[in-house]
C-alpha cells in the first residue's frame, strides 16, 4: 500500500518539481532596449540608411558611450529605470542632435531566477534638427525581449 502510494503521488511531484526548475533558463540582460532603425530623410520611399563613422552616448548622470565611430543602421538604446525621459546624443563628425524620449515603465516578473524588469512605453519624443530630420515612434511599447523597431530616425 506505501509504495503504491509512492509510486502514484510522490514520484510524479519529485519529476514535475525537478523538470520545472531547469538550469536551461536564460536571463536575458539588458533586453529592455529600444530599437531605432535610421532613414535617410531624402528618399520619396521609405529606405534605411547607415551613418559611417557615428558616435552615440548618453546623457545624463550614469549614461556612458553606446557606439563610438562606428558604422550604424539601427540603434540600440537603454532607457532609464530612474528616470522618467531619457536623452541619447548621435554624433556623426560635425554633425550632433539630441534625442529626448519621455517614457512609462511598469515593472514586469520574468521568472524566479531572472527576477524582475520594466516594460516601456514612449509618451513623446523631442530631438534637435542638424543631422536629424524627423523622428516617428513606430510602436511605442518596448518590452523585455521583443525584438522590433519602436522608433524610426530620418536623417539627411
């Protein structure tokens, strides 16, 4: 009878608690970025484009060099988790803008051993007009390990 009940109730919760915590689970870091693509601003259609030699960086207390003198088509930009907008400066040898993206977060649960992040929303977007000609947010949600263009950089 004790068997029979081990072999009926315990050793199917031993299985399913051991097959439920697998090591396979990977945490993705800094998965929270959002996703530009860059455009040039002179096409009649829609056609992306990459700066040559472009420097991108941060602003602000804690913001650091994302890209520096490098070659780039699309971008990817660490949104604050303490502050309510985030500002990022593309520089492409003379040429400098600002980009200012005032955002939402709502903390999410990833999973007991990845513990917790944000998701994003975009509320608004300002930029200065050098090198950039027009900024569209594409969609405005950023979220944990989506991979999809949230924002749309037309330059000249």
């Amino acid at each position: 009878m004790r068997l029979r009940v081990l072999i009926q109730w315990v050793c199917p919760a031993l299985l399913t608690g051991l097959l439920s915590c697998t090591s396979d689970e990977i945490c993705l870091s800094n998965q929270h970025a959002l996703q530009a693509g860059l455009y040039s601003a002179r096409s009649e259609r829609q056609k992306d484009t990459t700066l040559i030699s472009a420097s991108v960086y941060g602003v602000g207390e804690g913001m650091d060099s994302i890209y520096k003198d490098e070659a780039v088509s699309k971008l990817f930009l660490p949104l604050s988790f303490d502050s309510d907008t985030t500002a990022f400066v593309i520089d492409e040898g003379v040429l400098r803008d600002t980009i200012w993206f005032r955002h939402t977060k709502e903390l999410i649960y990833i999973s007991r051993n990845c513990g917790f992040t944000y998701d994003f929303t975009i509320d608004s977007i300002w930029y200065t007009t050098v090198l950039v000609d027009s900024v569209a947010v594409d969609k405005p949600g950023v979220k944990y390990s989506e991979n999809a263009e949230n924002v749309k950089i037309f330059v000249y």
